[in-house]
C-alpha cells in the first residue's frame, strides 16, 4: 500500500499532468482561459482575487524552497533549521490563511452572485474541493503540528522523497515515517495535478508575452481596387 500511494499514484498524476496540459493545449486552445466573471462582479473580486492569488504565489515559493531545496544546503549557507522552522511557520501561516479567506471570499461571491452562479460549472466545484481540501490540509498540518506536539522535520522526509520521484529512484519508506497529516497533503495535491490540466487552473501556464511585442497601433491597408457596391447580376 505504501509503494501504490506513495510511487504508483504520483507517477500516475505527473503523467496525467503533462500530457494532459498537452492535450488541453492542442484540442482546447479556446478554453484555455480562466473564464473570468470580472464583469458580472467586481467588489468581492478587488478584495478577494488580490488575497488569494498572493497567497498562493508565497505557497507555491515555500514549496518550491522547502521541497527542493536541501537542508545541507541552508546549513552550508549559514541557515540555522531553528531560523529556518520559525520563517518558514510563520511566512507559511500567513500565506496560508491568506489563500484560504481570499478563496472563501470568492467561493462566497460565486454562490452570492446570481450571474457568476449560473457560469459554474461541476468542473469548477470538483477543482475548489480539491484545492480548498489541499490547502486545509496543508495549514492545518502546519498550525496543529507546531501547537500540539514536537514539529517534524519534513525536509527529513517529505522533502527527499519528493525529489526521489524525479530521481526516477523513489523512496517511499521515507513517506511511511512521516504524520499522517503530510501524507494526505501530498496525496491530495497529487490529486489536485491530475485533475489541474482539464480545469480553469490551465490559465496558470499562460503569459501574454505577445503583447510585449505588439505595436500600440496596427495599420491595415485598404484592398487596392475598392470593391463595387450592389448585388452581383445573376448569370
């Protein structure tokens, strides 16, 4: 069970994750957005989507350097793991429950707002449990963790068998010691990759580098022989 969970299911949600962004970009370049409702409701939007979207980005930036990112090497730097703990709980804390009132602002103006209301579809509810679920398991291992009992060390654990995964050499005896906590976090964020490619998530990927390049004005030149005015005489 600890190989299928923690090997099996991971590989399976990467896979799922590539080639599904892949076919999502080849067969639905048209649905490839965030299907904004901007114009529909604007107040909740301005307090809401700022909060969230802010806090996700620091979410992400403390998985990034928590996961891959070795103890060896803060340590080679001079980063105490105690410094390390206290700004990774406390910038993790923050940026969660920043997330986490931000997406309930917006879940609030989706179920509030008669017009967003009617634009969600069954895919948007599966993609807000899935990612509300992996956000709350997330905080709360943090904030449980450091307040009830002897915080553990996830870069002992969770951390190497994450990078183990793209080593192609996975351990997953490493995941059988940590908390049940961390455990669910990961299998529900593997979940959370492989449903990602077929949702409004997709828009993460995108960038409008275009516009960086277009010129302000576009010039289009008339036809050289303007066309003749009137129905065509029949034959």
């Amino acid at each position: 069970m600890n190989t299928l969970l923690f090997v099996v299911v991971p590989y399976i949600c990467l896979t799922v994750f590539v080639l599904g962004h892949i076919w999502r970009y080849r067969y639905d370049k048209f649905g490839w957005t965030t299907r904004s409702s901007q114009l529909y409701e604007r107040r909740l939007l301005r307090i809401g989507s700022p909060l969230f979207h802010f806090g996700i980005l620091l979410v992400a930036l403390g998985h990034i350097g928590g996961l891959l990112i070795p103890e060896s090497w803060t340590s080679y730097v001079g980063i105490s793991e105690a410094a390390y703990h206290f700004v990774a709980v406390a910038l993790g804390t923050v940026a969660g429950f920043c997330t986490l009132f931000g997406a309930a602002i917006l879940i609030y103006r989706r179920r509030t707002t008669g017009p967003v209301f009617s634009a969600t579809t069954v895919n948007d509810k599966v993609m807000y449990v899935l990612l509300i679920g992996t956000i709350c398991l997330g905080l709360g291992t943090t904030v449980i963790g450091n307040l009830t009992s002897e915080p553990h060390d996830y870069r002992l654990t969770v951390s190497p068998w994450f990078r183990s995964i793209f080593y192609f050499q996975p351990d997953s005896d490493l995941m059988a010691q940590a908390p049940i906590g961390f455990k669910l976090h990961a299998l529900a964020a593997f979940a959370l990759f492989a449903f990602w490619p077929f949702s409004r998530l997709v828009h993460v990927f995108s960038a409008p580098l275009g516009y960086l390049t277009r010129p302000y004005i576009v010039y289009r030149s008339r036809d050289a022989v303007p066309a003749r005015r009137g129905w065509d005489r029949a034959l």
